[in-house]
C-alpha cells in the first residue's frame, strides 16, 4: 500500500528555541501585530509539542523568583536582566510590572494554547461516515449534535470554527442539531443546502431530488448552485438563494434545478398527518399507509440487496399498509403473501418475483 499522508515528528531542540524567540517577541512594550498573532497561532497548530513547550516556558518564566537574577530561558546566554536590589531606584515598581507581565504572558499563552485545544477538538469527529446496505449508524459529533445514517449512506463532516458543514454524499440522514448562536449547522446535499441551529431533521438525497423533513425546530432551505459553467472553478463563491423555511412537521422535496424545472414545480410539499411514519426507519421500521406496492417495495429494496421484481401493473398498484422491520426481507415478504393476497416466487437467493396469488 503506497503512503500518502507522512508524518514528521517534531525536533524538540528545535521546537525550544523556536519558543523562546516568540517569548523575546512577546517581551516588549508594544502589542503584537495581527500578521505576528496569525504567525503564532499558525506555529502553535503545527503539534501538541510546540504547544507545551510554548506554555511550560512561560509558567517556567513566571515561576522564577523576581526578587533575584531573572536569567530568561530564551536559548540565548547573552541575554540577562540585571538582578533587582532592594536599594534600586524604582525596585518595588519594577518587580510589580515584571510580576504584572509574566502573569500576563502566562495568560496569553494559555488562551492561545487553550484556543488551539479546542479547534482541535472540535474538529476530532471530521471525516466521512458510511453504511452498508440493511445497516444503520448513530455518531456523535464534536459539538455534541448527532447523526443517524439509515441504509446505504455516507456522509462527510467538515467542522471548523466559522462552520458545522456536512455534505450529505449518498443515502439518508437524521440530524439532532445541538444550539449554538455563533456556528451555523449546515447539510449540503446536491445543490442544495438545509441550515439549521438547534433542531432536528432528516435529509435524503434521491437521484434528482433532496427530500427534506423536520422533526424539531426550524431550517432554512437554500439553493448553492455553482458560480459559473465550471462548477470547479476555485477562488468563486456559489450563487445562492433562499428557498424558503421548514418547521416541525413540514417536508418538502426539492427537485434538481438542472433539470429545467419551473420555479414553481422546484419545490413540493408533502402533506402527511404525521411525519412519525416518514422517519420510523429511526426506530427499526418501515411503515406504509396507503401507498402503492411498487413504492413499497422500492423503499423495501434499499435495505436488501435482493431483486424484487413485480412483472404485473395491477400488482404494483395495490395499495398497501402496516409496518415492517427494516432489514428484514424474509418477514417483510412473508408478511406481503400472508395479508395482502400475494405471491412470493423465488427464482434465485437475490431474485424474488411478486404476483397475485390466483394466478
């Protein structure tokens, strides 16, 4: 297996006297620029070791005794402040200021360091997540948000300290939103994206379409299309728009712009009595009331990888209701010949045909 990614390990000598030249910078009458807090902060984020090195030469400064020689540990033998005697003139105040500062260089590095500890953390559970066919997952992210993938899907998570982006890449997902009034909560899925701050929905990316329903809360619908032709172009920021807000109980099903689709045939809303039904495969089930058996068994065929064939019209048609436990294909169709006149043909393992049970 070939290496991509190769770690270097720190030179901790090196990191020393690196340490110590941002102390020598810190130790002066002026505020540091932002270019040089930029440059710190950067050299702070390159490993835990420049972190500790940086805060234990502080606490190691602040530490030493200031009614006494302060031999600075900054790598450098020459540089020394002269011991403070009782009789200098100004001693008191000078021993209050250098007490002053090294308790505020201790501050400072310690926000630093405490800034950097918690991006980092923040961004601990980055990265993609996927099921398999029939499996179901629940992660906890960083913020303390989780998310729930149902059958066949994948995500990407991508936290930072401006954004809690998600790219919904395959399949469906259930999102608990915890609040934060300084980080939006965004799911990006196609061309689309759903923002929400302290709430809960699922979002399913079909082939053309994002399906979008709210359980908790609020969010907002809006449209991320790419700037130019050359959806890869970098540097340009998409175009987006607003399409409107969900709450708790609404769903919509937003279609592929690139399809040509009127403004006005863009967005539909489904009504249902309780949207409980839409998102049961959250508890183990699917449940049907109403639709047809060729739309059941479509969502019955994303959890198995058997084939479910319905050669006759009249077949598909039939309405049908109840629930079935996700996964379970044998009692799913057991219980289709059982209650709803049926029958179960299996031409093979993965091939299963369904027709009336007269014929």
């Amino acid at each position: 297996m070939v290496m991509t990614d190769i770690v270097e390990f720190p030179d901790r000598r090196r990191v020393e006297h690196e340490a110590a030249d941002w102390l020598i910078k810190l130790d002066r009458n002026s505020e540091p620029s932002a270019d040089e807090l930029g440059n710190l902060r950067e050299w702070l984020s390159r490993s835990p070791v420049h972190r500790e090195e940086l805060g234990s030469l502080a606490r190691l400064w602040g530490n030493m005794n200031v009614l006494t020689e302060l031999a600075v540990p900054l790598g450098n033998a020459g540089v020394r402040a002269r011991a403070t005697r009782p009789d200098d003139r100004g001693g008191i105040g000078m021993r209050v200021a250098l007490a002053g500062f090294t308790a505020m260089l201790i501050l400072s590095v310690a926000v630093l360091v405490s800034t950097l500890n918690h991006d980092d953390s923040w961004t601990t559970t980055n990265g993609v997540y996927s099921t398999s066919i029939g499996e179901q997952r629940t992660t906890q992210l960083a913020d303390g948000s989780t998310v729930m993938l149902n059958t066949n899907s994948r995500i990407q998570v991508n936290y930072s300290r401006e954004y809690r982006d998600i790219q919904l890449l395959r399949g469906e997902a259930h999102f608990t939103v915890t609040e934060s009034d300084v980080i939006p909560f965004r799911v990006f899925a196609a061309n689309r994206r759903v923002e929400a701050v302290g709430t809960a929905f699922a979002v399913h990316l079909r082939e053309s379409e994002v399906e979008v329903t709210v359980s908790e809360g609020k969010v907002a619908l809006v449209s991320h299309e790419p700037a130019g032709a050359d959806a890869t172009t970098s540097g340009v920021a998409p175009v987006e728009a607003l399409l409107g807000t969900l709450e708790a109980g609404e769903t919509v099903i937003v279609a592929d712009s690139t399809l040509d689709a009127g403004k006005e045939d863009l967005i539909r809303r489904i009504e249902l009595p309780n949207i409980d039904r839409l998102l049961a495969w959250r508890e183990g089930l699917l449940a049907f009331s109403g639709e047809s058996l060729e739309t059941a068994v479509k969502e019955i065929g994303r959890y198995t990888t058997v084939n479910i064939e319905i050669p006759d019209p009249a077949v598909r048609a039939i309405r049908i209701g109840g629930q079935f436990p996700v996964g379970e294909t044998d009692a799913m169709l057991s219980a289709l010949e059982e209650n709803f006149g049926l029958r179960v043909q299996r031409l093979s393992r993965d091939h299963v045909v369904l027709s009336a049970a007269a014929e």
